[in-house]
C-alpha cells in the first residue's frame, strides 16, 4: 500500500484497506494523511519537505526514507524504493490523483513508468485505474463505465466483454482514445500489442480488486 499526498479524505472503505494492508508506505506528506486515522507508515520516502514536523516526531527518523533527487516527484521514488529495495511487485494507492492537474498527471505517468515491474493500482471512492501493459482481465457489472486511455500509443488493442468492442485497432492520446465504454457483463479483459494502457473502471461502491495478470 502507498499513500501519497494528493488531496485526501478517509472514508470507511479506505481506512480499512489500510488498516488491513501487509505494509504501508508514504510518499512524503501522505504520512500526514495516515496521521489523520492514526496509521504508522513502514516508511516515509522522499525529499521529505511535506511532512508536518509533528508527524515525523510521531513516525521516527528510523522510518524516514530521504531522497533528495529532485528529477523525480515522491510518489516515483516511493515506487523505486518499493520494487527496487523492498523487492515488492502488487500495492494500492491512494491519495494521488486529486488536486492540480498537473500532479495527477504525473502521478498518472508513474504508475505507468512501473506497470513493467508489478502489478499496481490507484484507487478512489469511485473507481480505480489500472496500467496495462500486455493483458489484464476484470471483474465487472453490466452497465459499468470503463475507459481506455492510451498512454502514448498502444497497438493492436483488442477487447472483450465491453460493449464497443476493439479488435486490433490501435488508440492514441493525440488522436482516439476510449472514453466511456460499457461493460457488457461480469468480466471484460484487455489486451495490446505494445505501449501502456490506463484502465479507468467507475463504479458507485468502494472498489473492488482486479484479477492478477495471466
């Protein structure tokens, strides 16, 4: 589990989802949202600037993860000391997407700079946003709203269990995306060719976890 340290507020679902996870992480001042719901993280990693005085006293220095390289945003080098040092290959985040555009942009772009390396997900109240890099199937309802967004371009991006279909075509950011398509039924599976796919399921209840990658 990774927090970060988008605009954030804790509903039922998402303090027990953190309270059940295996390890949590923060990215910098998503430590303060854990304070909040008096959540201890694993580790608080970044350059460290957000992190409210008093939380860093209550976390311990021993659970701070400096990285002062300010090429990269908090959220990329939680996700390198994860994969990398932790040797973790699945976590949900929260807290990344909202606020500045621009931050969720780039949040966006990191979870799709790590879908090579696990299996990663950012969630909200309302849907979750899944990277796909070669083939991912989902549990769904019929009539749920999913949206395919290239990352890029994606070739040869085939669909099954959605209502308007692909069957090999490619999409890309700059000319046709996949905006608001419909699940047909209770599963929908995704495939490409090459490139990154954002898979954006809405749904009205707390979300759900994808199948595992085949």
């Amino acid at each position: 589990m990774i927090v970060a340290n988008a605009p954030w507020t804790w509903e039922p679902w998402s303090v027990a989802l953190v309270r059940c996870a295996a390890g949590v992480l923060a990215a910098d001042g998503g430590a303060n949202h854990l304070a909040r719901i008096g959540v201890r993280p694993h580790a608080v990693v970044g350059d460290l600037d957000s992190l409210a005085a008093g939380v860093r006293g209550w976390i311990g220095e021993d659970r701070c993860v400096l990285r002062g390289d300010q090429e990269y945003t908090d959220l990329h080098k939680t996700f390198a000391y994860l994969v990398e040092e932790l040797k973790v290959r699945h976590a949900v985040v929260l807290a990344a997407v909202g606020g500045r555009q621009d931050h969720a942009l780039e949040a966006l772009s990191v979870l799709a700079r790590w879908a090579g390396k696990g299996f990663f997900e950012m969630r909200a109240s309302n849907y979750r946003i899944v990277a796909v890099r070669r083939r991912r199937r989902f549990a769904t309802t019929p009539g749920q709203t999913v949206s395919l967004m290239p990352w890029g371009r994606c070739e040869g991006v085939r669909t099954s269990g959605l209502h308007w279909a692909l069957a090999g075509e490619p999409l890309d950011l700059m000319e046709r995306t996949g905006v608001s398509n419909r699940a047909a039924g209770e599963q929908v599976e995704v495939s490409l060719r090459a490139g990154t796919l954002l898979v954006f399921l809405h749904q009205g209840e707390p979300p759900a976890l994808v199948t595992a990658p085949r």
